[in-house]
C-alpha cells in the first residue's frame, strides 16, 4: 500500500490536470460561441489584461486568437495588431495566429506587409482557406484578377468556407470584372441561393445583363429594389437599364422616384435628360442637363457629361 | 470540425455594404455603350508603351488590366521592351502566355549576352549580338509581317549614322522590334533596309507620334522611365543606359502632353538589368493601371460623347 500511494498521489494530480485543461477548454468552447454571437466586447473583457498568462500554456495560442479575431471584428484594429504581432514572435509556427495577422494587416491596408505572411502560410498548407481569402483579395484590389480568380477558387473549394456567400459575391464580381460572364452568374447564384441580399441580386442582375438575359437582369434588380427600397443606387441602376432598354416611360418614372425625395438628385436628373433628349423634347433635356452640371465635386464625372451634354445641345460641340 | 472551420469562415469575412455612387453607375452605364461602338464611331485608341529595358516589363502588366477591363485597343506602338510586348500583345498573345514570358525573362533572352563576352567586350571591343531576338519572335510569332498581325503596330529604331528615327510599320517584324531593342555600346548596330539601327529610346522614347501615324485618335501611354535621380552608375553599362535614360526623360516630356492619358508604373528604382525582379515588375504595372483605370476610362467616354450623341438624338 505503502508503494502504491506515491502513484495514487500522481494520478490523482494527473486527473487534476485533466479536470482543469477540460474546464479551460470548455471556457474558452464558451467564448468562442459568444464570439461567434457578436459578442465581441464581452470575449474582450474575459480575456484582456493579464487573464492569458494565468491560462495554461496549452490554451494561450487559441486564447490570443480568440481575443485578437474579437478585436478585430470590435474594429479596434490597432490593438488587435498589437496582439498578433506578439502571438507571432511567441508562437511564431502557428499557422491560425498567422493567419489572423495577415489578415488584421490586409484589413489595415497594409497589404505590402500583409501579403509575405499569406505566402509564408500558403507555401506550408497551400489550402489554408483563410490565407488564399486574403490573398484572393489583395490580388483583386492591385488588378491581378487571374490571381484573385485562382485563390477565391482554392478558398471555396475549402469546406465551411463553400457555405460562404459573402465569399461567392466577391469571387462573382471579380468572374464579372474578367468578363467571365457564364461563370459569373453561376457563381453569383450560388452566393443569392445562400443569401439573399440587395449586394448579391444586384450584382446577379449585372452578371445576367452581361451575358445578354436582359429580362432575368430586370427581375433580379427589381427583387434587390423590392429587398432594400431605401436602397437608391439599386433604384437607379434599374433605371438607367431602362433606359438602356429604350423603356422609356418606365426610365422616366424611376427618374421622378428618385426627384421625389431629392429633387436636384445629379443622375436622376440626367436620366431624366437623357429620356427628354430620345424623345426630341430638348428643352427639358437642357433643364435638366444644368441642374447635373452642378454636382460638381461630389459627382464630377455626372458634371463633366452633363456639361459636355449641354454644349453640344446649344450646338457647341 | 465543419462547425468550427465555417465558424472561422464566419468570423473572417465582414459584411460590406458596397453602394455603388451615381458616378460610378453612370460611368458603368456610359461604359458599356462605348464598348459598343465601332472605331470611328469613337476615337481609335492607341496603346503607347514606352522604352524601358526590364522596367518595360510592367507594360505586360498594364496590358493584362486594359484587356480585363475589355478596354477597346484599336492600335499599339513601342519602343525597345515596348517594341517586344506590343510586338507580342498585337500578335495575339494570350495574357498568359505574355505573363509567362516576362517572368521567365532572363538576361540573355534575345542576346548571346554571357561573362565571357562581356568581358570580351571590355577588352576587345567586341559588341555582343542580338540575333538571337529575331529567333525569339519568329519562334513565338510565327516569322510574321506587320500587315499579319492582329492590331496595327508600330515600333521605333534610331539610324546610327544620320540619327533620324526611323518608325517601321510594313515589312518582316523580328528585324524591326530586334533593331528597336538594341542597346547601342553594347550591342551591334542591326543592318537593315541598308541602314545600321540602334534602340530607338534614345529619338523617341514614348512613341506617341508612331502611333498617331497608324491613325490613333487618343493615346493612352505606358511609361516606365527610370529615376536616375540618386544614381552614380559604378559601371560602363550603368553609365549608357544611365545616359539613354536621361535623354529619353528630356524626350518624353513633350511626348507625355501629346498623350491624352498616362499610366506610370513605380518601377523607377528597379535597375534596367535586374530580371530577378520581373515579376515584381509585371505586378507594379498592374497595380499603377487599377489605380488609374477609372480615370482613363471617363477621359475615354468623354471624348466618345460625339459618337454616343447621334445613338442618343432622335432621327430627324
């Protein structure tokens, strides 16, 4: 008996250990689920301070990635920054904390720096769907669109990221952006049957007119219209394919919808001139045409055409 | 473990709310009816890609987000690197196959450049050849003419005996972009339709004037000049290309205002041999031409307002 107890004494400080790291698991399975929740603030103030370094080792990596996605998605970059760069020079082979601060950085605008660590991370697991998000998205916004193609293609084919709509509306708009009309409307699909949004409709009814289905375009935009009625530039966009459409009588009552609420509205103003024009009705057109001229700094581009519109009516091209 | 990986999906994408602006509507929308309309309905756009040794690989880069944007090119002109990507870009190259090129750039692509005779060139006065760049292109391009190609291009050389610039536009295409991409000091001075030719960056480093003369109507230019503002060239190299560099500067000035829109790649500090980097290269094209794409495109539509106008007025 005498023997065994000093084994007891160990085992029984062993099944404390295991009852802790279960209890630190749990709490932190807790903490995830609220973060999941959008509770960002209170994820923040259970791990803040000096909370992290009283965990056991084992737990500190997935804590500090807890508590950095939290600040992240809190907006306080900075601090989430802060945080990452830590985890990073303590841990600094694990690939999650890697990734978030890649992705803090991206979301920081830092892409020169951020984009290193995205392929320090892809050159070890070239599937980690996080990193080839990221990358997709950085490579979209310098121009690389067949880069970006390629690792939206590699992050959804990643599963749980596939269920992502979000995702398929951003990889939609870069097929649309190459000219990859087929593919972008299957993709765009995709992200409307995940999610219904005013985003993901109308950006289906951009990629439908592309490939040349004008009527399925005019539904789409309608249905994005009819989800978010506030939505202004779902309203315009409808009118100005009207337009294109030579529907004119419908172009002209979505102009007046607009004027209703904001009777100086630039582009509703110019749609309304352009249906004028197409009809001879040229005064009106003109009326219009000077009330767009004045959007001046916040629409320059309207004010240009508009006045490029004018001169050439008063017959000074 | 599906849970948690679609939790992390979750919890790294952030909702957007991309409400598009009414000029970027209207420009979408003016867009798509430029694109419509046939040349001569809207002005000829001409492509300028300007001199620039291994920077001038960032034109490739410009190219890939024109032609993804579906802007209209009717008409390229180059000079030097310019001469070679708008060679290859007019003669139907896909984007991927010009991308794999100018990464696998190397320095004795279209050279028998090597230590030897470099060397040699130091010592005996041996000029290198560039015949090796005819083999290239024909390789590439199949030993076409001018009038075979996609899209009319023009490319510029400079005669090594009178100084005139000399723009080719009709005849073989290898000897004329090889002619306009031959460093002189370096390499022998081309014979051909009884002239000696030399890189054409030193008369006309931003062939604008090539590409009016093909019948360009708005000219959107590609230029990759060198910042030679911190450099002392340590070598003989350096100091002519250094040279061809500043006196393309001085040029490019007046050719800069005649071109109705400018993309500038940052690839001033890369060094005129530096392949190593080419990539980088090709990437800060893309990157300058993102950034102005907006702007070249309402320049563009506003200068197509005219041929939009007799779509809009009804028939009298």
């Amino acid at each position: 008996m005498r023997r065994l107890t000093p084994i007891l004494v160990v085992l029984l400080a062993g099944c404390g250990s295991i009852g802790r790291r279960a209890e630190i698991r749990l709490r932190l399975d807790n903490l995830s689920a609220e973060a999941a929740a959008g509770k960002h603030v209170s994820v923040i103030a259970a791990l803040s301070g000096d909370t992290i370094h009283t965990l056991q080792k084992f737990a500190r990596p997935r804590a500090y990635l807890l508590l950095g996605q939290s600040l992240r998605l809190n907006g306080e970059l900075g601090k989430a920054l802060q945080l990452f760069q830590l985890a990073e020079g303590l841990y600094p082979k694990n690939l999650s904390l890697l990734t978030e601060l890649a992705s803090v950085l991206h979301h920081a605008g830092l892409d020169d720096r951020a984009r290193p660590y995205y392929r320090r991370i892809l050159k070890i697991h070239p599937n980690n769907a996080a990193s080839n998000h990221g990358i997709a998205e950085i490579f979209r916004s310098e121009g690389n669109l067949t880069a970006s193609k390629l690792h939206y293609e590699r992050t959804l084919s990643e599963m749980g990221w596939d269920q992502n709509a979000l995702i398929w509306l951003d990889y939609g708009s870069v097929l649309l952006e190459r000219r990859d009309f087929k593919e972008a409307v299957t993709a765009l699909e995709r992200s409307v049957s995940l999610s219904k949004t005013t985003n993901s409709l109308l950006a289906l009814a951009r990629a439908k007119r592309a490939f040349g289905d004008k009527a399925e375009s005019r539904k789409h935009a309608n249905a994005a219209f009819r989800l978010d009625p506030e939505r202004e530039d779902a309203l315009l966009q409808r009118g100005l394919w009207e337009l294109e459409d030579m529907d004119l009588e419908a172009a002209s009552a979505t102009a007046q919808l607009v004027l209703s609420t904001e009777s100086d509205h630039p582009l509703a103003r110019w749609l309304r001139a352009s249906v004028h024009l197409r009809r001879g009705e040229l005064e009106q057109a003109s009326a219009d045409l000077v009330v767009a001229a004045a959007a001046g700094r916040k629409n320059p581009f309207i004010a240009k055409t508009a006045r490029a519109m004018l001169e050439r009516l008063m017959g000074n091209p | 473990m599906i849970r948690i990986v679609a939790l992390l999906a979750l919890l790294t994408t952030t909702a957007r709310a991309e409400m598009q602006s009414p000029d970027a509507l209207l420009r979408d929308h003016l867009w798509r009816q430029v694109q419509t309309l046939e040349p001569g309905q809207r002005p000829r756009v001409g492509l300028v890609l300007s001199a620039g040794s291994v920077r001038g690989l960032a034109h490739i880069g410009v190219i890939h987000v024109l032609h993804d944007a579906g802007f209209p090119i009717d008409i390229v002109a180059g000079t030097s690197m310019g001469a070679v990507i708008g060679s290859f870009f007019s003669g139907g190259y896909s984007m991927e196959k010009m991308w794999s090129v100018g990464a696998k750039m190397r320095m004795n692509s279209g050279n028998n450049f090597s230590k030897i005779r470099l060397i040699s060139l130091i010592l005996n006065d041996q000029l290198l050849s560039s015949a090796p760049l005819e083999k290239l292109l024909n390789d590439g391009l199949g030993d076409r003419r001018f009038d075979q190609l996609d899209k009319p291009f023009a490319c510029v050389a400079m005669d090594i005996s009178t100084g005139e610039k000399i723009i080719f536009r009709d005849g073989p295409l290898a000897p004329a972009v090889r002619a306009s991409m031959n460093m002189p000091g370096i390499f022998k001075p081309v014979l051909y339709r009884h002239r000696y030719l030399v890189d054409g960056g030193v008369v006309d480093y931003v062939p604008v004037d090539a590409a009016k003369l093909l019948g360009a109507e708005w000219i959107l230019a590609s230029v990759t000049e060198g910042d030679y503002s911190n450099d002392t060239p340590t070598n003989v190299l350096g100091a002519l290309e250094q040279v061809i560099d500043i006196r393309g500067a001085i040029l490019s000035r007046q050719q800069r205002r005649e071109a109705d829109y400018l993309i500038e790649p940052e690839v001033g500090k890369i060094a005129y041999y530096d392949v190593s980097r080419s990539v980088e290269v090709m990437e800060r094209g893309m990157r300058a031409a993102r950034k102005q794409l907006q702007g070249a495109k309402d320049n563009y539509i506003l200068r197509s307002l005219p041929g939009l106008w007799s779509h809009w007025k009804p028939k009298q």
